[in-house]
C-alpha cells in the first residue's frame, strides 16, 4: 500500500512538473490572449473582409482592434508592434494624421521597423507625399521581405487601396 502511494505521488510529482517544461515559463500563457493578440486577430479579420469589399464588417473589426490596441498601448507603452497597428487601424478609419503620429512614435523606438515603415510609406502615398514614400522605401531595401516589394507597388500605382 505505501508502495502504491509513493508511486502514485513521484507520478504526480512528474506530471506537474513537466508542465514547467522549457518554453513554457507560464502554464496559462498558452491559453490566455493578450489584447494585442485580439487586435491583430481582427485586424486580420477586417483584411478579409476587405477583400471580398465588405467594408462595412471590415471597418467595424478596425474599430475593435484600434480600441484593443489602446488599451494595450496604455498597459504597455510605447511597443513599436502595438504602434504599427495602431498607425495603421487609425489609417484605415480614415484619420491619417493620427495615424502617422503612431507611426513616427514607432520608428523613434525601431527605425528598421518593417511594417512601420511600409504601411507609413503606404500614408505618404495616399497623401500625396511621394518623396517621403520613396524614403520609407529606401529604409526597406535590404530587408528581403514582401513588405517591400509591397510598398514599391503601392508607390508605382500597382494598388489602389492604401
């Protein structure tokens, strides 16, 4: 009977214990989303919807995202992910000038910022600002990523949705 007991225990004792496994240094994390992971959860969303030009739905999933991206940005500020999606949710509601204000408040923490700097460039194309479009293209150059070949699009006109 002690026998059984003890082996009962060092089974529960491995049990409990493998989940603190490497990588997982918080047994809820794999379960609990963030407010970010929310946002860009509808942001993919409203991509979507786009797509099939259900603008309507698509701007309702931007509003949800922007505001999950406020309150994230308020819980931990000045992240350069959480501001590229809100420079761009903001864009995509129609208000650019805010938009490019998260955007630059983006690249001031990660200059090199990829998504930044292509859907910053993305702005300058829609308002107008080419020159200041090419250089956010420049920065992209190396990069070896869709993102710029994206933005070269957007800049020679291959895209009308900004």
């Amino acid at each position: 009977m002690i026998k059984n007991l003890l082996i009962s225990l060092i089974i529960s004792t491995l049990a409990i214990s493998s989940s603190y496994a490497a990588g997982s240094s918080d047994s809820d994390s794999s379960k609990t989303k963030t407010k970010y992971d929310m946002a860009v959860t509808h942001i993919k969303a409203a991509k979507n919807f786009e797509k099939k030009d259900k603008l309507d739905k698509a701007k309702k999933r931007y509003e949800k995202a922007q505001k999950l991206l406020i309150q994230s940005n308020k819980k931990s500020p000045n992240k350069a992910d959480t501001l590229n999606y809100l420079g761009f949710t903001t864009r995509k509601l129609g208000d650019f000038e805010n938009g490019e204000k998260y955007y630059l408040q983006g690249l001031s923490i990660d200059p090199n910022h990829v998504g930044i700097n292509e859907y910053l460039g993305e702005l300058y194309v829609a308002t107008n600002r080419h020159s200041l479009a090419v250089e956010r293209l420049e920065v992209l150059k190396d990069c070896n990523c869709k993102e710029y070949d994206q933005l070269k699009a957007v800049i020679a006109g291959e895209k009308s949705k900004y």
